[in-house]
C-alpha cells in the first residue's frame, strides 16, 4: 500500500494553497497556518474523494492531528 | 475566462484549489466591486467561497460580509449595527428548505396550513422590507428546493399538509410578492438543486456535522446558480451567440453535401435535435439576444442552408454573417467590432473541440461552453451556463408580439370544444401538398420503409426507386407535410400513383400515425385528385393489401367514396375505384394549403 502520508501531501498542499507545505503526523490545525475550519471540511471532502473512503458521522472529532488521521484511513481501507 | 469554472464545472477541483484559483484571478483584469452581505440560515462559508470564484470569473469583485449562523432573521430586522456599517448593494438572504420554521403536520385542519404559509411568508417579506427601507440595497431571496426526504410518498405532493405541496405553495407565494418589488429578485434554488436532483445535492451528514445542507457538488451549483443572478443583476448578461453551421446548426457539411441534403428538420431524430436547437436560438433572439454566424464555409453556400425549407433560422435572424476560411478567432473579433459589443458579450457554439479551444485561447474573454458533440444537448449546456440570464423581461428586451401569441394560444387550449371539428379547425392545420422534391427523397424512402399502421399496400422502396419514380412522368406522386397552431409535423403523408391510360393506380398510400384523425388524408385526396384530372385521368384505382398491421385502414377507400370492385374472400385484399367525372369536389375543410 502506498504511504498514506504521501497520498496526502498534494491534498494538504493544494487545499492549502503552499506547495511548499510539508506535513508530518504530527502536524494539526494550530501548527499549520491556514488550517482554518473551512479548510479542514475542504480537506476532509478532498481525502474522501481522493482515496475513496468516507468518513461516518463522530469518527473525527476524536482526532488530534494527521497522524490520528493516517491511523483511521488505514483502519478503513483494510476492512 | 478560467474554463474550470464554467459549467460543467469539478467541484471537487474547485474546492481543492479554490485557494490558488482566487489568488489566481484576482491577479487580472478591472473589476465591478460588489459589497455583499449574506444572511445565511446554514453555514455559507462553503458556498460563499465558490460565489467568489464564479463572480471573479464574470469580472465582478466580490467583498463579503456574512451573518452568525442562522441569524438571518434576526440581524435583518433588529441587529443591524455590523450590517449597517458594512453598506451593502446586495443582500442574500441564503436560506433553504432546511430553514423552514413549521411545516404543516399531517393533522393540521386547513386553516392551520393556511396559518403555516402565511407564517413562513411574512416572516421574508418582513426581512425585505426591513432591509429594503433601512439599507436601500438589492435583496436576493431564495426559493426552495425540495427536501431530502418526505414522509408520505407521492402524496406528499397530493396533500396539503405534505411538505412537497407546502413547498410549492410558499414558492409560488414568495414569488408572486417578489415580482411586485423590483428590489426583491428571487433566486430559484429549487431548480438549482433539482440538476443534480436530490440525491446529489443533499448531505445529511455535513448537515449534522458543520451545518452545511449540501454536497460539495451541491454547494458548487447553489453558488453558480446565485452568481448567475448577481452576474445579470450588474449587467454582465451576454448579448450574442455566435454559431458555427456545419454539424452546429445542421446535420452534414453543406459544402460537402449540398444544400439539399443537410439534415435538417422533423423527418429524422438527428434532423429533429438540429431543428430544436434553431427553435432554442430563436427563442434567445426574441428575448433580444444577438445571434450571429461564424463558419469555415464559401459564403454563397453557407447562406444556403438558411432557405432549406426545414431551416427554422431564417438570414434575417442573424445579426452578423461570417463564413471564410480564416481562423475563426479573427472573425469573432470582426463580428464584435461589426456589433459594436465586447468580447465578453460573446458566447460562441461550436461542435468542433478543436475550434472550440482556439477561440478560448485566442479571445479569453469570450464564454465557449464545453458543449460537446451532441446538439440535442446544446440547449441545456446553454442554459446550465446561465450566460443569457435576465432577472426581468421588463423593457425592450420582450419580444411582446410573441408573448401576446402565447397567451392566445393558452386560452385557445383551455377553452372546450363542442365537437370534434371545432377542435380541427382550433388546430388551425396548414399542408404543404406536392410532388415529390430532391430534398425530401431520402424522408420519403424512410417514411415508406417504416410506415406499418396507415400503410395501404405497405410497399417498400429504395432511395433511387423513389427518385427514379420522382422523374418518371408516367407516376403522380404527392408528399404532405403539415403544419398546426403547435409546430411543424414535418413530411408525413406520401402517395405513389402510376398511370396506365386514364386510370392511376395508387400503388403507395401512406401516412405518419402523429397525424392520424387530423383529415390530412382528405386534404392528400383533393390535391391528388386535381392532379389527375389535370393529367387527363378520368378513375382513381385504390388497393388495400392486408397486413398484420395496417387495420386501421381496411375501411380507407370506402370512407374516401370509393366503390368496392373486388374483395378476397378473406378480406386480405381489396381493390377500390373512383370515378372522377362524378367524384370531384373537395372533401378537406379544415386544413389551409400552403403554396410554395
């Protein structure tokens, strides 16, 4: 499987609008600038349709940065 | 023009890079400001944001200003300080079917439903004149859009008390008060919604989870449908449509083919597609919209096509008429300098991709809609587009000649007819009777090979059979082609007759069953009938050969007044006579002949 840390690196970069943007899992919407909470159902909308998941209702609010959100996506897209 | 953002449109994409794509267009060109507040009973900030992008691409600046969540009320009539201050020329009052306080319940007595709609609707109109009075500004008000689900089926629509009906009624309600002030332009987000449909457009969760009613998709097309509205409400409406001919306004390549032959008109579902498009620009014409021609064609031939007869588009429609072989950048710019009108009045229709793509990047500023290569969806990639949209027909936009038509035309539908010939004559039929013509052989060969119902002898030709008949002096042939108060019917009725001294056989007698119970056969019969007499026929011979389907015409000749001469047995086959001496006067009433 590819990393998904890589899959979501354009995603980030594009939402985001910086191509020099560099994510790791410890990266969440108080260390990134312009992580606002627009931009987060954006990239939410935009992993959902980029790597074919979708996310239920609660599954996120329980998250605290990319890495939790790597976590989720692989739980998913293994089962 | 970013052509991303022109329907059809990715949201997906546009949401990915709206940031970029903002940054991105704001860097260009000279701009309308627009200072726009939206009052929103949802979050709006995902539509709001592709607002922005649509209304960068139509040259207009959006600065927002946006309300608390679901405060749209309240800010409105009481709380207007922030408002105020930010001075709006437009406010939107971005509310949906989501918004709506009190639906009726299914045990409502009809007062209490009446109460519900006079409620809901008070409640806007209060918005609107608080808004319209304080601020002086322009209201947007949308409509709305159908729910994503409804509790009782089908009657939901049936049922006063069903949120489907409800929902009409408050549409047609906040219309009507709508029309009546100018400042109050509604914005019809039920059609918006209803292109994508429901099942597109609504998202329960993001509802639950961030307060936004829609979809992606669906945000994307409540902001393109709401920047159509603001784009006519600046005068950003486009004034002309620029066409290309071959395989745009007709089948074929008239250069190639001849004019005869270009497939145009009722007679094939491709020559239907083309005729529905001319009607489609013929109705932007009415409504003043500049239609103009920009072909790779000799002049003399392109214009050619406009005298088909079939050719609802006729020379004097088009407002410019430019066919070469330059590039057809340089004839665009040609045009609109001829016109007096920017480029970015210009919407330009071509089924060429390849075309399509030079002018986009030669002349940016001129829309070229993603059309395709299939013309029976020309039309609503026009429309989807939204580049003609008015918010009133008021003024001399109105072609009122053609409204006071329609409104004829509704009455006469609703009127009752006493008897059957009354309405024949409502029909108000006009035929075009005559012998066979080059351009309608192959709708003649066509109509014989398929024709099974009203089919005398059911009779099979070739293309060249036909035409070799059509010049064979020992035949009378007649097609009909019959127009109504309703359109164009096209080439439906053919008639083979062969001569043998002074009789003629009607070796073909047939008619499209759209027509059927319209007399058109007795119209055929009178125009035939002073042919042959004409001819020096003195007798009609008239043959029914039986099919498992042509029934319906057994009695065909007895009706018309022929005598019966012979009968088989079984009644697979009769043979019909009419003596002409005697049998000669007209028997049509209802159908007015036009002579070309």
């Amino acid at each position: 499987m590819t990393d998904i840390l890589e899959r979501l690196q354009p995603i980030f970069r594009d939402v985001l609008d910086d191509q020099n943007l560099i994510i790791t899992r410890a990266s969440n919407a108080r260390n990134v600038e312009g992580w606002d909470s627009l931009a987060h159902i954006n990239l939410i909308a935009s992993i959902e349709q980029d790597l074919g998941v979708r996310f239920a209702l609660g599954e996120l609010q329980d998250l605290q940065n990319v890495g939790d959100m790597i976590d989720l996506i692989e739980r998913k897209l293994q089962t | 023009m970013r052509q991303e953002l022109l329907y059809p449109f990715d949201a997906a994409h546009l949401l990915r890079h709206r940031r970029r794509l903002r940054r991105e267009l704001l860097e260009g060109g000279s701009w309308i400001d627009v200072r726009l507040a939206v009052l929103a009973g949802s979050t709006a900030q995902e539509v709001v944001d592709l607002l922005e992008l649509f209304l960068l691409n139509d040259g207009i600046r959006p600065v927002f200003y946006q309300s608390e969540y679901n405060r749209y009320y309240e800010e409105a009539l009481f709380d207007s300080a922030r408002l105020e201050e930010f001075q709006p020329d437009v406010v939107c009052i971005h509310t949906s079917s989501v918004n709506v306080l009190r639906y009726p319940r299914l045990t409502d007595s009809a007062d209490e439903i009446e109460r519900c709609l006079d409620s809901e609707v008070t409640r806007y109109e209060s918005i609107w004149n608080a808004l319209t009075t304080r601020l002086g500004c322009q209201v947007i008000q949308n409509n709305f859009e159908l729910p994503a689900s409804r509790g009782t089926g089908s009657l939901d629509g049936a049922s006063p008390a069903g949120r489907t009906h409800f929902l009409g009624r408050l549409n047609l309600e906040l219309a009507r008060r709508a029309q009546a002030d100018r400042r109050i332009v509604l914005h019809d987000l039920a059609s918006a919604a209803a292109i994508p449909g429901l099942d597109h457009w609504s998202d329960p969760a993001r509802w639950f989870s961030y307060k936004i009613p829609t979809t992606p998709a669906g945000s994307a097309m409540w902001a393109h449908s709401l920047a159509n509205v603001i784009r006519a409400l600046y005068g950003r409406t486009r004034k002309c449509l620029v066409l290309d001919l071959d395989n745009t306004l007709w089948g074929g390549v008239i250069g190639d083919d001849g004019a005869d032959r270009i497939r145009i008109g009722r007679e094939t579902a491709e020559g239907e597609a083309y005729t529905a498009f001319q009607e489609y620009c013929l109705e932007l014409r009415q409504r003043g919209i500049l239609l103009a021609v920009c072909s790779k064609n000799d002049e003399a031939i392109a214009r050619e096509g406009f005298s088909h007869p079939a050719s609802v588009l006729r020379i004097h429609h088009l407002a410019a008429f430019v066919a070469n072989w330059n590039p057809k950048s340089e004839n665009i710019a040609r045009i609109a300098d001829a016109l007096n009108i920017g480029l970015d009045s210009m919407v330009f229709v071509d089924d060429n991709p390849a075309e399509r793509a030079i002018v986009r990047a030669q002349l940016p500023a001129v829309a070229v809609p993603e059309v395709g290569e299939d013309v029976s969806r020309f039309p609503m990639m026009l429309d989807r587009g939204g580049y003609f949209d008015v918010i009133s027909l008021s003024g001399d936009d109105v072609n009122r000649n053609a409204q006071y038509a329609a409104n004829e035309e509704r009455s006469a539908l609703s009127a009752m007819y006493a008897d059957y010939g009354q309405y024949l004559a409502a029909l108000k039929m006009r035929a075009e009777i005559a012998p066979f013509r080059d351009v309608f052989l192959e709708r003649i060969t066509q109509l014989a090979n398929k024709t099974n119902q009203f089919n005398l002898t059911t009779r099979r030709y070739t293309v060249s059979e036909i035409a070799q008949i059509a010049s064979d002096p020992a035949y009378i042939t007649l097609y009909g082609r019959l127009e109504d108060r309703f359109g164009d019917n096209g080439l439906v009725s053919v008639i083979i007759g062969r001569r043998e001294q002074a009789v003629l056989h009607l070796d073909l007698w047939l008619m499209s069953c759209r027509v059927i119970q319209r007399e058109m056969e007795l119209a055929m019969l009178d125009e035939l009938i002073e042919r042959a007499r004409a001819a020096g026929i003195e007798t009609l011979a008239g043959y029914y050969l039986r099919t498992p389907k042509n029934n319906m015409v057994a009695d065909h000749y007895l009706k018309l007044g022929f005598d019966c001469v012979s009968r088989a047995e079984d009644g697979s086959r009769s043979e019909w006579r009419l003596d002409l001496k005697t049998n000669s006067a007209p028997r049509n009433i209802y159908i007015a002949r036009i002579t070309e």
